[in-house]
C-alpha cells in the first residue's frame, strides 16, 4: 500500500465522498482559499513546528483527492503529499516539476482541475520563494488555505467529519509539535547561509510520521524512528516526479539536524 492511501485509512474520509454533490457558488480556487486576514484558523495554527503544519497539508491533499479522484486526475495530490513527508527530512530529497505547467490557468480551470492545481501552486510558490529550501517562517497562512480549500469542495454532511478531525488534530500537534518561538525569528542575513539554514530547521522542528495523523490512537514518539525507515523505504523516488533520489542510505533525519 503506498503511504498516501495509508493516510487516507488514518482520517475519517467517509467511504462515498466522491459522489457528493458540490455545493457553493465556484468563482475562481484563488477565490475559496483562505482570507489574507488572520482568522481563528490561522491563530490556532499558528505556534506548531513546520513538520505539523507541512503534515497537516498533506492530510488536507488526501481528504481532497479522495474528494476530487471522480473529477479529475488527483495523482499530481498523492505524489506531493507524499513528497512533503521527505521534504520534512532534508530539502535536498524534494524537487518542483515542470509537470504543473498548467498552474497559470488555475482561475480559468473547473473546480475539480482548478483545486488541484491550487494546492500545487501553493507549495510550488514557497518553494520558489525559499530558492528550494526549508523556509524560515511558519507556513500556517498556507496550510489554512489548504484546509479552507479543502473544506468548500466537501459536501455538506462531510464537513462536521472534517472540521471535528481539523480541530482534534490541531490539538494533538499542541502536544507533539509546539512551537513558541514563531513570531521571534532572529534577524538573517538574506540569501543562503549557515544561520538561516539553522533557524529553518529549527521552524521545522522534528519529522513528524504519518502516524501522527491517525486520531484512533496515541502517539508513540519512541516508534517514529522506525516508521520514518519504513515510509521512507516506501516512497516511490523512481517515479514520484516531486522526489530526488538521495545519494547513499536513507536515514532518518535526527531533532534540530541540519541537512
């Protein structure tokens, strides 16, 4: 089983959701992401390492692509959310690819074509930002876009499902994967160096396992090493296109380690 449809047996995906009927006016996906503002999502998103928030966004690609999957071609969410679990590791392991050529006609495209490339671009955009690297702020805006994207395709008698997991799993990563510090980043010097390599991995804080997702048991921090080897020997590096192969064994990043 490939770890995203892991995941999707971790959330409560109700078993027909693909055949719901849309409800909402469409306008455009930029339109159904998430206001500029800070809202009551965004502040609750706020204090978590980057491990949880980027975790969180892979969720919401898997609620969306067993949403969606009836619609359109939803392989482009697996394979990314997926990729974003390597992109916890070491930012070398994750690349862009020139298979989301498509992403400047997300407002022009229908709503199931549209979402998708959304959630591409928004990943895409940090990722250009950041000149391929872990970014040195809290991605909390765009993990509310996701969630908020997310949410408005889902038939209404899904959502209660959705927004009761939202607020259990934002609750779990106060637990595992606080972050205090975010609104005290250090003053960097721009471009690539040493100190700013050290604060992002500090904002990313540790990997966090799919695991973490699954809100029908506890967290057992003692077994992520050991999961961690194991997704990370399920991944498909050959054919996933947000992959790059590492060089040599594939190891667990450790807390706090640079790569």
């Amino acid at each position: 089983m490939r770890p995203a449809e892991e995941i999707a047996r971790m959330l409560p995906i109700p078993a027909d959701l693909g055949r719901g009927a849309f409800t909402g006016k469409w306008r455009s996906a930029s339109a159904h992401i998430s206001p500029e503002r800070m809202t009551p999502l965004k502040e609750a998103l706020l204090f978590k390492t980057n491990a949880a928030l980027y975790s969180l966004v892979s969720a919401a690609m898997v609620w969306q692509a067993e949403r969606l999957r009836e619609q359109t071609d939803v392989s482009p969410l697996l394979d990314m959310a997926e990729a974003l679990y390597a992109w916890q590791q070491d930012w070398h392991w994750f690349g862009r690819t020139p298979a989301i050529a498509d992403i400047d006609t997300i407002d022009e495209a229908p709503r199931p074509q549209g979402s998708v490339l959304m959630m591409l671009d928004l990943i895409h955009q940090d990722h250009i930002y950041t000149s391929g690297h872990w970014p040195s702020e809290p991605i909390f805006s765009v993990t509310a876009d996701m969630l908020v994207l997310t949410r408005f395709n889902l038939p209404a008698d899904a959502v209660p499902a959705f927004d009761a997991w939202v607020e259990a799993v934002i609750a779990r990563m106060d637990l595992v994967a606080e972050f205090p510090e975010h609104g005290e980043t250090p003053e960097l010097e721009v471009g690539d160096t040493p100190e700013r390599r050290a604060w992002a991995a500090k904002v990313m804080g540790r990997p966090l396992p799919p695991s973490v997702l699954d809100l029908s048991r506890d967290p057992d921090p003692s077994r992520w090493p050991e999961e961690w080897r194991d997704l990370l020997a399920r991944l498909d590096w050959n054919r996933n296109p947000f992959l790059r192969h590492p060089p040599g064994t594939l190891r667990p990043r450790q807390d706090g380690e640079v790569p």
